[in-house]
C-alpha cells in the first residue's frame, strides 16, 4: 500500500481490535491495516469509536463531552474530532449556486486558543472570556468575518475571511455562483460591485428600517436577507457548545456546519451521509 505494490500477505487480525485484518506488503514489507491511510487511521482506536465519535459530532457535541461519552481523554477525543473535520473539509466540493441568492456577513469572536506563539506579545491576559472589537471586525482584531451566501431552497457556503472588502469576496462569489443570479443584500456598500462581476442585486436597507420589499407588486415580499439571517441564528446556537475555538481551527467548524446544513438530515440520518463524504 505505501510503495503502492499489489504483492501483500495477510498476516492476521489486531490483537487488540480483532475487527482489523492486518497485511504486510512483499516488496516494501510495511505493515498496515484496514484502515492505514484513511481519514480514521491513527490513534489505535477501534473503528467502532471512530463512527461513534462521528456520530457525536452529528448531534453538536463538544470534544470534551464526547470523550466522555466514549471513555477517552479529552485530549484523544479533540485529535480525533479535529481529524474528522479535517476530513470533511477536505473532501466537500464547492457548491454551484444560482436562481436566488442572499448574501451577508457575521463576525466571530476567535483568538489563538491553544496556539501561544500566534499571540502578540503586546497583549495584555485576560482574565475573561475574550471579547472582540465593537463594530466590524476582521482576522487581526481576533473578530473574523464569515461570508455567507445561501441558494434560497439551497445550499449555504461560509468562508471565514481576513477582511470583508470587494477584492476579499470577489473571488469566492464567482468560484460558487453562477453568472446572471439574482442577488439579495443588505445596503453594505461591498455588494455595489455585484452587477458589474454578472449579477443582478437587490437589497434592503436596514438602517431606515426595512426588511423585506415587494418589488413587482405581487403582495410577496421576495427583497430580504432572513434566510441567510436564520442560518446566522443556527450557526451561533452550533457554536455555542464550542467554547474558545481558535482561529486557525475555526474553518474546520465552519465546514461541518456547512455540510450537515446542506445534507439537510439530522441524528441517525445524517451519519451516513458523513460516512460516505469521509470514505468516497
């Protein structure tokens, strides 16, 4: 498997974890399992552990309640969970979004949990939970801004971003919508250069007040950004068991939430969609 030759013997089951069929390649002689080299490999865990941690993570548990559901150190059941996001991540393709789409931007208080060297010496500790600057934050204040952009009836995209300017969001909205959608927003002024990127843009002033619109005349008021609002709202309640994520793991989260939003299944439903975006 590691010099990629077809001559393997079996070489029986793991002593520990009789689950396990071990082999050992004729040419290269490395020794490896069912699981050597997949997104599950490592930490000597028994594939049972490794889809019950899965499954955790589909109800929103945080690491160190997981651990104790499955009788692991806190610090085994954060490698692999964060093993598991990094997995999903990895293997999510990016949607292609069209017909109506809302687009809007939250921002998240992140610092460096657990990464010392990324904090500026000139800080001073806190003895409180971290707080981020008021008003619009970006990556280097520790309060990143998150794009959204949501298909209505659709699938939702997050990025987490450094800043939220033109020239920061452009790419994304062109890599994930197509040319010609229509555009919902709000009246934040980076959204002026949509109908020159290809869109059509509407939006709503929400600083006079407003919040929906009929434009046509048909008594529905389509202009409005409350679908990508209620995915804000869901994401702060997915969050909230996290306490303390760091920056440089946050995009992890973000994706997951990402995935188990758009595969639209919740509890026992939604493992096998995990499973199958993890061993496809």
């Amino acid at each position: 498997m590691h010099c990629a030759s077809a001559e393997i013997n079996k070489q029986g089951r793991d002593p520990t974890q009789p689950e396990r069929q071990k082999y050992r390649c004729k040419d290269c002689g490395r020794w490896f399992d069912d699981l050597s080299e997949t997104i599950l490999a490592g930490h000597h865990q028994p594939l049972r552990t490794w889809v019950l941690c899965l499954y955790f993570m589909g109800l929103n548990l945080s690491n160190r309640q997981i651990g104790q559901e499955l009788g692991l150190h806190k610090d085994d059941a954060q490698r692999m969970t964060q093993q598991l996001r990094e997995g999903i991540e990895s293997k999510q393709s990016l949607p292609v979004l069209d017909g109506e789409v809302e687009a809007d931007e939250v921002y998240v208080v992140a610092g460096h949990k657990g990464n010392p060297e990324a904090v500026k010496k000139a800080r001073k500790g806190r003895r409180r939970r971290l707080k981020g600057a008021r008003g619009r934050g970006t990556l280097a204040k520790e309060k990143p801004p998150i794009l959204g952009l949501i298909q209505r009836g659709g699938e939702v995209v997050l990025r987490m971003l450094d800043n939220v300017q033109q020239k920061t969001i452009k790419p994304i909205i062109l890599a994930c919508v197509a040319e010609g959608t229509r555009f919902y927003t709000d009246e934040y002024d980076i959204y002026a250069r949509l109908p020159a990127w290809g869109y059509e843009h509407h939006s709503v002033c929400h600083s006079r007040g407003e919040y929906a619109r009929d434009e046509d005349g048909d008594g529905f008021h389509e202009v409005h950004v409350n679908t990508i609002e209620g995915v804000w709202s869901l994401l702060r309640s997915w969050l909230r068991p996290h306490r303390g994520i760091s920056q440089e793991h946050l995009p992890m989260y973000l994706s997951f939430f990402q995935f188990v939003h758009n595969s639209r299944a919740r509890g026992k439903g939604l493992l096998p969609a995990l499973l199958a975006a993890l061993i496809v």
